[in-house]
C-alpha cells in the first residue's frame, strides 16, 4: 500500500521497522528496550509484563528510559510533526485547538507531578488541526507544577508559529479560561470556553463583558464577547435547564459561533481517546517514563491517521501486533477475536 503523505514507507511493515527507528536506544539491549515499549502500547498493557516477551527485566528497561527518555521524547515528538506536516503539505492557514487531557495514577507520587484529582494526575497539553478527516498533533507540552496556563498556550502556539503556520482560528476549553490566557489569546479569532459560576449569567445571552479577576488591576481586565445558552437536561425525569458559555472575538452570528466552537474543538477529544487507546502501563514513578510512554502512544495515534479510511483503529493495532509477535502465548487469542475484521483486509498485497 502506497501512502501519499508517507513516501518512503509503502506497507504497515515498514511501519513498524520505522518505529524501531524512532526508538534509537544507545546500548546492547537497545532494540529490545524499543519492543518492549511498542509492544505495550499495542496491547495496552503493562510494560513490566512486555519485558518478559523480550527478554529483558523490568528494571533494564526503566534504566535505557531514564537515562536516554529526554532525547528519546523529542526525536519522537520530531516524528510526529513530520507526520502532519506531509499531510499538511501547501496548507498554511489552520484552525487551531488547543486542550489537556489528564492521565491519573495511583501509588506513590510522582515527581513534579500536579494533584487536581484524587491520586496523581498529570495534565499533557496540545495543539490539533483536523484536515481532510484526520485530526493531526501539532504541538504538545506537559503541564507541570508551578506552570501557568498562559505559559501552556503559550508554548503550544509557538510550536505551532515555528512549523510555519497562521492559526486562523483557535478554540480553547474552559480549563483555560484565565485573565492572562484571554490577554495572549486576543491577537488571534479565538473562542473559548467560560465557566458559566465566573460570570454569573444564567439566561440567555449576548453582549459585551469584562473579566472582574481579583488577581488584576482593573486597567489589566479583558473585555469581550460573551455568548451564553442553555441546554435541557433530563435527570430522574426531571428537566431542568443548564447554560453554557463562550468568551469569542468573532463577529459572527450566535449560533455560527457556536457551530465553529464545536466543529473546531469536538475532534480533539476523539484524538485524546485514540492516544489513549495506546497507552501502556507501568509502575515507573519516573516523570521521563511516563512522558516517553504517552508520546509513544501519540506516534502510533499519529501513523494510525495515515491510515484513517483504509483499516479501523484495532485492525492497524492487530497488522502491526504481527511484527512485534515474539510474545506468542498472548497473540493467539488475540487474533482470534480479531480475525473477522482481517478477513476484509489486503493492505499487505497491494500496491
């Protein structure tokens, strides 16, 4: 299969030799360091139990990740935005959303780790376009203790500048709405979410509003506008009515803004459940393990797009679980309860 946006890579095997690659860990047990985690991901499974298939212990593969991870994460984060940027090939304008995605584990803390959740969660944020029916990663950044959201948007959107893109439009949820996130925010067409308990409105609405923050001197306010609407709900047979709202500086009608929010935003948290339908487990505490994992997870989110309308997500998981079958005692049962959706599927034959 030739794949247009990944010319020099023609079938999913080559695929999976290209992710070898891309996890280029220096030393004798590199390569199988490099299984174990592709693997895990694949399965959705613990990376201590992968190691065993490989042949290597738990503890070696927490070493190459600890001692090599920082440069690992980066030349994979430099993967991924090759990706969008072949599928992006001559676009130069995109619509931008930008969001975060907590991850929450359990046990002992982890080291600069934030703690908004019961247990340890950990925010990683980023920045997608959709185009042409695929939603791409552009930027990503962890959010770690003592980072503003100012600071994450900031980040996401000059990676997104340095890739040579205009941002046309950037949609935010309402996690960051924040006096200093609406001051950057307001050189761009933006619309983001507000938490309706901010600014008090419960009918519909819309108008011009100021921000009233505490934490600002009253000539550091924000002036915007501010659409508010409602929703019916039904619970326990009740129905009541629960509002929304939206801080924009479009000067479009009500209801086309809040199309262009949704349209925008929606497809970024199918993305987030894609990745995370990749992610593997470990009881690494480490902050550069956990990193590197949920990176990993985002590549092989990434080559899936490629393949968006050719083969589902769990039949690109099975054609690649193939390359990686050292772990025979768990393949056969899993291609079992995979083999229907296979039977429909030539992506090896054709060229």
């Amino acid at each position: 299969m030739v794949t247009p946006v990944l010319p020099h890579q023609n079938n999913v095997q080559q695929i999976g030799y290209k992710l070898l690659s891309m996890l280029n860990f220096k030393g004798k047990r590199g390569e199988e360091v490099a299984r174990t985690l592709i693997s895990a991901c694949l399965w959705n499974d613990s990376v201590e139990s992968k190691s065993r298939a490989y042949g290597v212990s738990p503890q070696t593969v927490r070493n190459y990740v600890e001692e090599q991870g920082v440069e690992v994460v980066e030349k994979l984060l430099e993967q991924v935005r090759k990706i969008s940027l072949k599928v992006l090939k001559g676009v130069r304008e995109i619509d931008l959303s930008i969001d975060w995605t907590t991850k929450t584990w359990y046990g002992r803390p982890v080291g600069g780790l934030g703690s908004s959740e019961e247990g340890n969660s950990w925010n990683y944020a980023t920045a997608t376009t959709k185009f042409d029916g695929k939603v791409l990663l552009l930027a990503f950044v962890t959010q770690v203790k003592g980072m503003t959201k100012d600071e994450v948007v900031k980040a996401l959107v000059e990676q997104v500048v340095a890739m040579g893109f205009k941002v046309r439009l950037m949609t935010l949820d309402a996690g960051f709405y924040t006096v200093d996130v609406l001051n950057f925010v307001s050189q761009f067409k933006y619309i983001i979410g507000v938490p309706v308990g901010n600014v008090k409105v419960y009918q519909e609405f819309d108008g011009e509003y100021e921000t009233n923050s505490k934490r600002h001197r009253r000539d550091e306010q924000v002036e915007f506008r501010l659409l508010v609407y409602s929703e019916e709900k039904v619970k326990r047979k009740k129905r009541t009515l629960v509002y929304f709202a939206r801080a924009t500086n479009l000067d479009l009608p009500k209801g086309e803004v809040l199309k262009l929010y949704n349209k925008v935003r929606g497809p970024i948290e199918t993305s987030y459940r894609n990745i995370k339908a990749f992610l593997p487990f470990t009881s690494s505490t480490k902050f550069v393990f956990r990193t590197l994992i949920f990176v990993l997870a985002a590549v092989l989110y990434s080559l899936y797009t490629v393949f968006k309308g050719e083969v589902r997500r769990e039949q690109f998981r099975v054609l690649l679980i193939l390359l990686f079958s050292d772990d025979l005692f768990y393949l056969r049962d899993f291609l079992l309860k995979s083999i229907e959706p296979l039977i429909n599927i030539d992506l090896f034959s054709r060229r």
